[in-house]
C-alpha cells in the first residue's frame, strides 16, 4: 500500500495528463472529534475522480459533488460543521468541525516536483497565499507543521514512512503484513537461509546481506522504523550495530526486560556504544498488552509506533502511574 500523500498526488498527475482540472483540498483546522488530522488531503477531479480523504466520509460526497462541477478557481476557505443542521446533515461526530482549504492544483511541473522530493526521501514545506495563490517550497525544518496563518496554509510533503524488519520468522512476517496495511514501505532482511527459503510472502523481497551491511546501504532517515525480531543475538545485534547509529524515528529490539538489559551492556562493553546511544533502544519492543502470539506482538509493536508518530509516549504515561502508585504504597 502507497503513503495516501503520495496516492494522491499520483493520482492527481495521471489526471491532468488526461486533461482534467484537479481542486486539492487540505485539512487545515478541526474542532471536536475529527478521524483525518490536520495536513490530510483530497484531490477532486472535473470528471469526479477523487483520491484521499479529509473526514472519513462524512463531507467527501458533498465536496466531489461541488469541485466536480465547479472546480477551485482560486484558494479559498471552507468549513464544515458550523451549525447544528450542518453536523446533522453530514454526520460529523461529537460536534466536530472541519476547516478546509480548498485550491486548483493544476501544475504539472510543480506537482513532478513534490512527487520527485517524496520518492528520493525527501521533505518539502509547501506554502500557498489565500490572497493571491502564491505558491513557496522550502526545505522541512524540525519547526515547521500544518499550519494556517496570515491566510497562508503550509503543509508538509514529506516520503513514505518504511518499516525496516530483520528478521524473516512468523513475527516479521505478521509485522510486514499489518505495516503494509498501514502504509508502510516494507523492507525485510534475514541472511539465515532457512528463514529465507521458507520466507512466504513473495510480494516482499528479502533484501540480500548481513543486517548491519542492509541498513548501512538503506536510506534511513526520521520516517524510519527499525526493528529486530529474529530472537537470535547475532542477528539482532549486527542489524543495532548501524540502526543506533541512524536517524530512525524508532529502534526497537524483540525480547525480555532481561535480555534487551543484556543487550545494551553487551553493545557498550564490546562495541563502544554509549548509554545515550542504547537508550534509544525500545526493547521490550511494543506497548505492554499481554501479548504472546506473533501477531498479538506485531500488534503491540505497530500500537507503540502508532503512538510514538503522534506523540503520544503511552510507555512513560504507564511509567509514571507505577511510580506514582509504588511511592503510595
């Protein structure tokens, strides 16, 4: 499955290749409960074709219907959800609220140009004027989010998030699955023959190599993922050796409270690594549901990752309560 940034983008380029107007529109604010966050996107084609979504279905049939006929001359606001007979009439939840930009997206060259930046992995932040349809790119800064200000609406188009998995066994294979769903580019690396001749999923090729040697060849940037579920120290110490030393969102390591503190002082007595550098290890890996099965673990992997990505750090928050509940007993 394709990042729906990227989706809709490509969507949009095969048609105004055909000849068609295309309106993008962009959640630019919400208020309530919203189920697409702000930054999300929906491209409009004259010939009612559409690719992405900004609420989840509750505003898409009314807004391909409009840009369908009407097709975004110029930048513009709309809003959903003002009134009490708007949130009836299209279903927002919970007295939600949707504020769209709404603009004609008709620029091949520029449309190329952030299809380009998201395949070679790299991140633009797109400006547009309200007043005059100015358009800007500048390279993505840590400060810089969806943001609508002195009517001009700046997203981010940034690359496919990608799930680095090493380890080709019954967890790796659950992982590259549910990551897929997800969106995730899906990478996988094992040099054990056995686990790679009995590797099943033949829409997922794994990549040749040692683990260290595979993610050192790998662009490997803040939208990475790294995780290690061979359960064979060999394998998933060589793969730490280059993913603690990486920009990756996330590294996390399969295994006990024991093994991964086992894990850590064997990477800085023997390879030099420092207590900074292997506390960014996540190990026991995923969020603490009980879970056993190798899909219940690739579900509390994708659960703390899911998580992490939108700030919520729900392993500290448990933290916090059992340090909190100890000092009262």
């Amino acid at each position: 499955m394709q990042n729906s940034q990227l989706e809709v983008l490509l969507g949009c380029l095969e048609c105004l290749q055909q000849g068609q107007k295309i309106s993008l529109v962009s959640v630019a604010k919400t208020w309530g409960t919203s189920p697409r966050p702000v930054g999300a996107l929906l491209a409009v084609s004259s010939e009612g074709r559409f690719f992405g979504s900004v609420s989840g279905g509750c505003v898409e049939e009314d807004l391909i219907e409009q840009l369908k006929l009407n097709p975004a001359q110029k930048p513009h606001i709309m809003i959903y959800g003002e009134t009490q007979e708007q949130r009836h009439r299209f279903g927002l939840p919970c007295g939600g609220a949707l504020e769209l930009v709404v603009e004609p997206f008709n620029d091949i060259a520029e449309l190329q140009k952030l299809i380009e930046a998201i395949e070679q992995r790299h991140s633009l932040y797109r400006s547009v004027s309200l007043a005059n349809g100015e358009i800007s790119h500048k390279s993505l800064q840590a400060e810089h989010n969806p943001n609508l200000e002195d009517q001009v609406w700046s997203n981010v188009f940034g690359p496919l998030w990608q799930m680095i998995i090493v380890g080709a066994g019954e967890t790796g294979r659950y992982l590259a699955e549910m990551s897929q769903a997800l969106g995730y580019q899906v990478l996988v690396s094992d040099p054990r023959p056995e686990y790679r001749k009995n590797w099943p999923m033949k829409n997922i090729e794994l990549l040749p190599g040692f683990p260290d040697d595979v993610l050192d060849s790998l662009a490997i940037d803040h939208r990475s993922v790294i995780v290690t579920v061979a359960h064979d120290p060999k394998v998933d110490d060589m793969a730490l050796l280059s993913a603690l030393k990486s920009s990756a969102f996330y590294v996390g390591s399969l295994g006990s409270k024991v093994n991964n503190q086992n894990r850590r002082e064997r990477l800085m007595e023997h390879f030099g690594f420092s207590l900074q550098e292997v506390n960014r290890l996540q190990g026991p890996v995923g969020l603490p549901i009980g879970s056993k099965t190798p899909p219940e673990i690739a579900l509390a992997i994708l659960a703390e990752v899911t998580a992490l990505r939108n700030g919520i750090d729900i392993k500290s928050q448990l933290n916090l309560t059992q340090q909190a509940q100890e000092a009262l007993a």
